[in-house]
C-alpha cells in the first residue's frame, strides 16, 4: 500500500551507508512487511506460482538457445537430436521448457478465473488487470513463437496458418506479414524473427510484471470477500504467512510439474511434430497447444477471414474492457448468485470452445500453399458448438455483465473481511482470538 510506512532499521553501518544511497534492501523488507488481507486463499497463490513459472522458461529457455541453430536446415535437427540427444541432460531442460509452457498457461488460466470470481479487476485495481492482460497477449505470442522453433510440420504449418490470417488485415495486413517472414514465404528468415522474438519477449513480460506488481502495492491485495481492508487487524505481514503459503502451493505444483516432465514429457506435444518441416507436405490437422484452442476455434467459427481475425482480437479486447463492463457495486461474486451461474456457463464455453478447437473440421482439405483457405468447411455439429460458444463467450462481457450488475439483486456482504472467518466452522477459534489481538 502507498501510505504503508516502512519499518526497516539498518542494522549495520554498511547497510545504513547502502541505505542513504540505493535503498534497495529497504525496499525488499517492506515488501515483505507489507499488509496482506488475512482471508487470502490458495486461489492467491498463482500469482508466486506464475513468477516461478516466468523464471523456469526464461532460465530453461536461455540454456536451450545455447545449443539451437537458428538455420531452417539446422533448426530440426539441433533440437531432436543435438539438444535431446547429445547434450547433457538436454531432454531435461527442453521437458522442462516444453511442459513448462503448458504449466505456465494453466497457472495463468487459474489465476485469471480467480480474477474474474472475485471482481479483482474492478476499482481501483483496473490498472493492474490492464497489465495482466498485457501479460496474457505478450504470453500469448511468445508461446506461438516458441511453437515455431524445433521447425516440426506442426510448427512450420502453425507459422503459415497464423501469419496467413495476419495477411487479411486490412491496409497493414501484407506488410505485417512480409515483414514477419522476412521475405514472401514461411522460411529461414522467419525462423530467425521467431526466434529473436522469442528471446526478446520474456524479458519484456518480466518487466510488465514488475509494473503489475508495483500496481499491486499501491491499493493492495483485493480479497475472497470483495470488502477493502478497513483495519490493520485486517491484515497480515506478507512474510512469513504468504511466502511460506505460496511456497507450499508452488512446491505442490513442482510435483504436478515433474509428473509430466519425467512420466509424460510428449503428452502435450504433437506427434507431427516430430517430423521435419516439408512446406510441400500439408498435415492433415494443423492444431495449436491446447492452450491457444479456444481461439483457434473463435477464429474457425467465423466463416470470414477478416472477420475471423475480428473475432480473435475482440475476444482478448473484452478482457481489456471488462473493469468498465461490470457495472456491479459488489466485487466478489461469492455475493452474487445469478452472476456466478452466467460465469460457470462462461467458463463451460471456454471449454467447448478448446474442444471445438482440437477437433477436425468436417471439410475437404486442399493441399497447395495458401494457409486457412486451405480447409473448405462444411457446416456440421463442430463448428456450430464453436460458433453458439463462441456467442455466449461475447454475449458474456457485452451484454449479461452489464445488464446483470444494475438488475442483479445482491446477497449482504459482510462488513469486515474477517466476519466469513469467524463464522466459519474451522476459522472461528484461530480467527476468533486473533482478530481482537492484532487491532491496532
Ligand atoms: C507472468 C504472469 C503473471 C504474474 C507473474 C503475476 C503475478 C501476480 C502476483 C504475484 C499477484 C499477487 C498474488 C495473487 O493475487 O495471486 C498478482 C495479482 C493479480 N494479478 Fe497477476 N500475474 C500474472 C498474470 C496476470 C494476468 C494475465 C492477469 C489478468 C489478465 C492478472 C491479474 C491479476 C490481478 C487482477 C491481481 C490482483 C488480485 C487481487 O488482489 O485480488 N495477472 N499477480
């Protein structure tokens, strides 16, 4: 919080030398001193776990690029066979950056519906939300790019579809396109742009979660209930209660995530992809990561190419949008029964909408050079699952969130964000007697 006053004390003459200087030790104390809401629940942990996440691809990531040819000829091979072959324990640190894409989408996934549970991105937390999305778009690509690097069929093919689709802009659309290929085709040059991107890009999410962090600090955590802290008895010290939890949720996930890197490295991965590139060989299934499914089915679902890439920008522009949709006075959806039916819904259509994405469509598939128009459709039951999905995913944000925050009458919300604690079964004696102690 901004008027949270520090309580650092250099103790030493070194550190009070430090101190009058760059006060950097000052800052990472008052970090962990900061008042945090004492109803967090382990929903509050994805954000540790996103960081961890953040720092395994980039670290993994660097260690990768150390043995990877950027060449189209080189690229195929110094991945399948000089990083999972002959370099020491190369198999491990690609399962690690490999699974740990998936890992790191499902966390954010997990920590976004929290977000949305809970109301976190309405005032004063809209900047906060804005970065998050700035977060989830630049994650967004860097995945896509990543995609692209071990240079499969699958990522080759996932390169033209999608560069392809960026073509049908209007006006800037052939130069975006020529200008991420480096030329007039998928190839090389692109390879290389992919690559250099991929690089480049982590080190900018790290520095957009530095500002969503900063964004934090200055209104606070929201909490489960929705109610702002009013107290210091509200609150506790960030250390040693929330590092001690997000480290056991963070060591709960490592266990989740070795379970894939070391028992099912190739679940997530695509069999095409184990062969080389052939721009002369279209798959019969182009599909992205399940994590980019959803949208791939949003852009499926339209049977324009404009309006398809339409579709796709609007349905990550709504969560750019969303603080200024909900037009509802009560945050946390716990208080709001209608609304959280409309959200369970929403996320079932998510759901369909990843499922629609994976499936193949019902169509002919042209073999030749020109990426989406390749796959003529025939309208069946995909495809119209994808498209009432794809509906209710906007009706969602543009019309039932509106409406519903000024008709939807709310159930009472409590007048301190500690009374749910004390009524519930297990937190009344713990929260009955600690609550009166820390008043201050
Ligand atoms: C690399 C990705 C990200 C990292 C490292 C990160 C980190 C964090 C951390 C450490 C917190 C505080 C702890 C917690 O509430 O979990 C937080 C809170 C929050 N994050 Fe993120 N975040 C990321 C992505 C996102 C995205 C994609 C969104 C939304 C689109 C988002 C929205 C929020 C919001 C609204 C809060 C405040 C929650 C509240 O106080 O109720 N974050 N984030």
């Amino acid at each position: 919080m901004s008027d949270h006053p520090s309580t650092y004390k250099p103790g030493t003459a070194i550190e009070r030398w430090l101190d009058s200087r760059l006060p950097i030790i000052r800052f990472g104390a008052d970090l962990m001193s900061f008042p945090t809401p004492r109803n967090l629940n382990y929903w509050y942990t994805f954000g540790g776990i996103l960081a961890f996440c953040l720092v395994v691809q980039i670290v993994t990531g660097i260690v990768l690029a150390m043995h990877y040819d950027t060449s189209g000829a080189g690229a195929f091979i110094s991945v399948n066979r000089g990083i999972m072959r002959d370099v020491n324990y190369g198999w491990l640190i690609r399962g690690l950056h490999a699974n740990g894409a998936s890992m790191f989408f499902l966390a954010v996934y997990l920590h976004i519906l929290r977000g949305l549970y809970y109301g976190s991105y309405k005032a004063p937390r809209e900047v906060l939300w804005l970065l998050g999305c700035v977060i989830y778009f630049l994650m967004v690509v860097t995945a896509f790019m990543g995609y692209v690097l071990p240079w499969g069929q699958m990522s080759f093919w996932a390169a033209k579809v999608i560069t392809n689709v960026l073509g049908a802009i209007p006006v800037v659309g052939d130069t975006i396109t020529t200008l991420l290929w480096g030329g007039y085709a998928v190839d090389s040059p692109t390879l290389n742009r992919f690559f250099s991107l991929h690089y480049l890009l982590p080190f900018v999410i790290a520095a957009v979660v530095a500002l969503h962090i900063w964004a934090l600090h200055v209104p606070g955590n929201a909490n489960p209930t929705g109610v702002e802290v009013k107290s210091k008895s509200d609150t506790l010290p960030f250390h040693p209660f929330y590092t001690v939890k997000d480290l056991f949720a963070i060591s709960v996930f490592m266990i989740m995530f070795a379970v894939f890197v070391f028992y099912l490295p190739e679940a997530m991965g695509k069999v095409d992809n184990s062969v080389a590139a052939n721009p002369l060989q279209t798959p019969a299934h182009i599909v992205p990561e399940w994590y980019l499914l959803p949208f791939y089915a949003i852009l499926r679902a339209v049977p324009d190419k404009l309006l398809g890439v339409v579709a796709l920008a609007g349905a990550l522009g709504v969560l750019f949008a969303l603080p200024w949709l909900d037009t509802s006075k009560v945050r946390s959806m716990r208080y709001r029964p209608t609304y959280r039916t409309f959200f369970f819904f929403w996320v079932v259509a998510c759901a369909a909408l990843g499922w629609c994405g994976g499936q193949e469509p019902d169509g002919q598939i042209i073999h030749g050079f020109e990426g989406p128009v390749l796959i003529d459709y025939d309208i069946n039951s995909v495809t119209w699952l994808s498209r009432i999905s794809a509906l209710y995913y906007f009706a969602y944000f543009l019309v039932i969130t509106p409406v519903l925050g000024l008709t939807e009458t709310p159930l009472p919300v409590p007048d301190s964000l500690y009374t749910p604690v004390l009524s519930h079964p297990a937190g009344a004696p713990a929260g009955a007697a600690a609550a009166p102690e820390t008043k201050g």
